[in-house]
C-alpha cells in the first residue's frame, strides 16, 4: 500500500465505555485509502465496537475517531452483520434508500442503484423482495447499499459469517474488487483467519475486552486468487494470526 | 388464483335444510322459531324496509370506523413520541376500554341530547372500536427493526423520514390487524347504541329489530339479523382483502 494514499478512517487514543465497563481501547488505528485492514479478536473485545465509533454511531468516551470522506458526505458505507432491510421495498428501493435520505431525485436514484446492483451481480434482481432473496443475496443488496453514495471508506462488520464457504468467497471478492476500482479504505471485522488473510492488507489483532492492538501481521501484497489459499504467503499469515491469538487464549 | 372451500357452503345448506325440516316437522310455531323459506320471504317483502335501514347501520359503522381510524392513529403516535404521556394516561384509557358500552351509553345521550342520536351513537361506537386501532398502531410503531432503526440513524434520516420510511411501514400490518377488530366492533357499537338510544330518529336496522320484536315479527327479526351479520362479513372480506394484498 502506498503510504501517500491519503488516510480515510482513522482513532486516535479511541476509548469507550458503557456506564463503568471499559469496552474498548485506548486504540490507534489508520486505514489508507484503496487499503484493507481486518479486525481479528475475541468475542466481547470491541470489534464491532470500534465500527460503530467509527460510523458515528457510537460515541467515544476519549480520544478521537474520524472517518473521512469526499464528495461533501461524512457517511461511510456500513454493512451490519445482518443484512436489514427492508422487507416492504424492492431490492433497488432498499439500495436507493441512503440517496433517497439525502434527497436525491427518484431517476437518478433508482438509475444509481440499478448500476449498484449490477456491481454485485444482482442486475436482474431489481424489482425482487427481500424475502424471495437468499441469505447470500440478501447480503449482496446490503454491499450495494452501502457502496451506491460512493462512499470514500467501507465498514464491515462480520458480514458474511452465517453464509456458506463458496458464497462468502465470492462475496470477499466483491468487497476486494470494490476496494480496487472505487480505491475505499475498507476496515472488515471477521473471526475467520482464513478470511481475515484473504481480505486483508493488514490484520490487527485486538485484545480481549477493553481491545486494544496486541498485534499487527502484514499480508503479502499478491492477486487474490484460488492460487493464494494455497500459497506459503498465505499459510505464513494465517499462522501468525493463529498464534497471537492463542497466545491470548493461554493468558485469559 | 385460491380454490374455493365448498365445505362451509355446504354444511350451511345442510344446516338450513335440516332446520327448515325440523321447523316443519314439529309444527314449531312461527313466532318462536320461523323456518328459513319465511325469513327469506320475510326479507324479500320487509326489504324496502330493512335495506335503507340496514345502509343508515352501515353509514354509521364505516363513519364510526373512519373516525377511529384517525383518532387510533393520531393517539398512537402522540404516545409513541412522548412515552410520558403514554405511560400518564395509557391505564386510564384502559379504564375507558374496560367499561361496558351499555352503561356508559345513558350518559353520553344525556351529554350530546336526546335530539342527536346519531352523535350518541358515534361517540359511543367510536369508544368501543377505537382500542384496537390504538394498541396496534402504538405497537407497530414500537416494532421497528434495530438494524434498519442503526441504518436509518447512520445515514441521518431526518423524523420525518423516519416516520414515512421506517415507522409508517412497520406499523402498516399491526394497524391492518387493529382496524380488521375495529371494523367488526364499530358495526357492534353501533348495534347496541340504537338499542340503547331506544329511538327510530336514525331510522337503523337495530330499531327496526327491536320494532319488529314489539311486533312478534320473529321472521323480519330474522331477517334483520342475517342483514346484519352479512354487513359484518363484507366489512372482514374487504378488509382481508386489503391485507393479501398488502401481504403480496
């Protein structure tokens, strides 16, 4: 990753609270732009915590938490570990809704949301209802939501853990090749390893409850492909994941 | 395209025929029990009678349920806005609710006066249906979704987006529900306030009921009665009718 790429999201000594419970950090963290960085830790350690800081939905109790964006919106696009929507809207209205929220005129909308869902393969799905789509489909409508206000950073939080292997490979690849061609900073929260290391630039291990970073593995920087899951590359990484996260286990 | 249930048809002719046979058989005399062939003549010569008094009934339900309606609904989101005044008053209306209609009847002619039935009438078919409306919308309201309430809260939506693309399509189902019981309940508020009223001025079926009973006109009685229960079917179908659709 070229560190002249411009940041996106970043937390500066980021801590949270609930009442007394200390849930998360104090934690720094920096995505460029056009980086991936996956967020792997225990149960309970903030993962999803962080996210929600960092979509401006959960406030800091320290420190700073910021994501930047271009185009006048300081929304990043979120995909929640289920995919919400809503089951009384068609897959392109639910995929309109962050523009029709802003006040973008219906052509226009529904025209970028139709682009949106052919991005992820949905292009004859427009018109289905949420209930007539698969698990996996489902999840795809909520990519394109959260992709079609062209956001400057991506936020995903255990997004595809309930879909099946072949599924899930596919829809990583989707987050990837958004990542490429729209250059997002894009921060993934997983508990696959084998996820973590094909998506990521880089994986920062966090610690259990408050999180913070005990780790950070560099992911080599070769094409994603079938070829990669077999490669010592990836084997290295997923091993030195695996490793501080036993070491954890050890402690605790 | 749903097939049609021929059972419940078929156990009603069966019914009738056996209660025609039965009325026959025994010489029941007409007044206490009239067999169905005198009901339907009954309906046949009173219905210039009973039909524009069976259309003031149902005037006075559709009316009584519009109102309803609008009240159920704007109550419901007061409340739902402010959970203080939900939480102040939501046990008194229960108390409203719990009162039967036929005492609270007197008084509320006395208020509106014996020369405004209809008003009676409506305020007291109003009280009966307008619960439903009011409990179900408030929980519709209360039924959204976490995540789409995150997602919504994420992109900044204002209140009135909120309400429009959120809460109004949640509650839309529950308030479906509410109004189905408050259709039947207005037409049954209406029915017992122009006993209660005791009076021909709004000309309803429930007077030609009671007139008909003066009369020992069991027949017409009958009739009126299977007027009645026919309104309250349409009422249902459309209703039900309304709701597959939304379903689809």
């Amino acid at each position: 990753m070229p560190s002249e790429s411009p940041i996106r999201l970043s937390a500066e000594q980021a801590c949270v609270r609930f009442g007394r419970l200390d849930a998360l950090g104090p934690i720094d963290l920096s995505v460029r732009a056009g980086e991936c960085v996956v967020l792997l830790g225990p149960s309970g350690c903030g993962k999803s915590t962080l996210l929600a800081a960092l979509a401006g939905l959960q406030a800091v109790a320290s420190g700073k938490v910021q994501a930047d964006a271009t185009g006048g919106l300081d929304i990043p696009g979120v995909v929640f570990q289920e995919p919400n929507l809503m089951n009384w809207a068609t897959a392109e209205d639910n995929v309109a809704l962050p523009l029709a929220l802003l006040g973008v005129d219906k052509d226009a909308r529904l025209e970028r949301a139709q682009a949106a869902l052919k991005r992820v393969g949905l292009a004859s799905f427009a018109s289905a209802y949420p209930r007539t789509l698969s698990g996996g489909m489902r999840m795809r409508v909520a990519l394109a939501r959260a992709l079609v206000n062209d956001p400057s950073s991506l936020l995903l939080d255990e997004p595809f853990a309930a879909i099946d292997e072949l599924g899930r490979r596919a829809l990583d690849d989707l987050v990837l090749e958004a990542k490429r061609d729209h250059h997002l900073a894009v921060l993934f929260v997983t508990h696959s390893v084998d996820e973590a290391v094909y998506l990521a630039d880089r994986i920062l291990v966090l610690s259990p409850r408050p999180g913070r970073i005990m780790a950070e593995i560099a992911v080599p920087n070769v094409p994603r492909d079938p070829a990669f899951l077999t490669s010592p590359a990836f084997a290295d990484a997923a091993a030195a994941a695996r490793r501080v996260l036993s070491a954890q286990l050890v402690a605790a | 395209m749903k097939s049609i249930d021929f059972a419940p048809i078929l156990a009603g002719l069966l019914m009738l025929a056996l209660w025609e046979g039965l009325t026959r058989f025994f010489q029941v005399p007409s007044v206490i029990l009239p067999p169905p062939s005198a009901i339907g003549a009954a309906l046949v010569e009173r219905g210039p009678l009973l039909l524009p008094a069976a259309g003031v009934t149902m005037g006075l339900a559709l009316t009584a349920l519009a109102i309803s309606i609008g009240l159920g609904t704007l109550v419901a989101l007061i409340f739902a806005r402010i959970p203080l005044l939900e939480r102040s008053l939501g046990p008194y209306a229960l108390v409203l609710q719990a009162t039967p209609i036929v005492a609270i009847a007197p008084l509320v002619i006395i208020w509106t006066g014996i020369e405004n039935p209809r008003r009676a009438i409506l305020i007291l078919a109003v009280i009966v249906a307008v619960f439903p409306v009011l409990t179900s919308a408030l929980a519709g309201l209360k039924a959204v979704d976490p995540g789409l309430d995150r997602l919504f809260r994420l992109h900044k939506a204002s209140s009135t987006q909120r309400f429009l693309r959120l809460e109004l399509p949640t509650a839309a189902p529950f308030l479906l529900a509410g109004i189905k019981t408050a259709a039947g309940l207005s037409l049954v508020g209406v029915v017992v306030a122009e006993f209660v009223a005791g009076t021909g001025a709004t000309g309803g079926l429930s007077w030609r009921l009671v007139e008909a009973g003066n009369r020992l006109e069991t027949a017409t009685m009958f009739a009126a009665l299977f007027l009645l229960a026919l309104m309250g079917l349409a009422l249902h179908a459309v209703l039900s009718l309304i709701e597959r659709q939304m379903r689809t």
